[in-house]
C-alpha cells in the first residue's frame, strides 16, 4: 500500500481530482525535480484546489484511476 503526498492540480469532474506529487533528486549535488499527476476519487467533493493532500493506492476505480484521497491538510 503507498501513500505520496502532493497539491491538487485540478478538480476534473465529479468525484475525481488530479493530483500532483513532486520528486525531488540530486545529481552530483545539485537538486533537481520531477512531478507526476494521478488521478483519484474525491468522495464527497470536498478538495478544492491547491490544497496539500495525502493519497493512498486501492483497487481500481476506473481505468486511470487507482488512487483515494486519504487526509486532506
């Protein structure tokens, strides 16, 4: 089971949010960063944008969509 952290991007449609996790690495002492969005379920429609979230893997919702919203910050 993993759980990322990451802001919420955008608010798709219903029930379904877009969620951008961050990665940062270093390359021979300098800092660089990545980021991948993921899909997942907003039950209730309660995310709003920009908010910082913790996300968890469950079974699929839906064809992209395999992530739940666990707490929002």
């Amino acid at each position: 089971m993993k759980i990322l952290k990451g802001i919420v991007f955008s608010i798709n449609s219903n029930k379904t949010v877009v969620i951008k996790v961050f990665i940062f690495f270093f390359i021979y002492k300098k800092r660089f960063f990545k980021f991948k969005k993921y899909l997942a379920n907003d039950e209730f429609n309660i995310c709003l944008k920009n908010e910082i979230v913790f996300i968890v893997q469950v079974k699929p919702y839906s064809k992209k969509k395999f992530w739940k919203i666990l707490k929002i910050l």
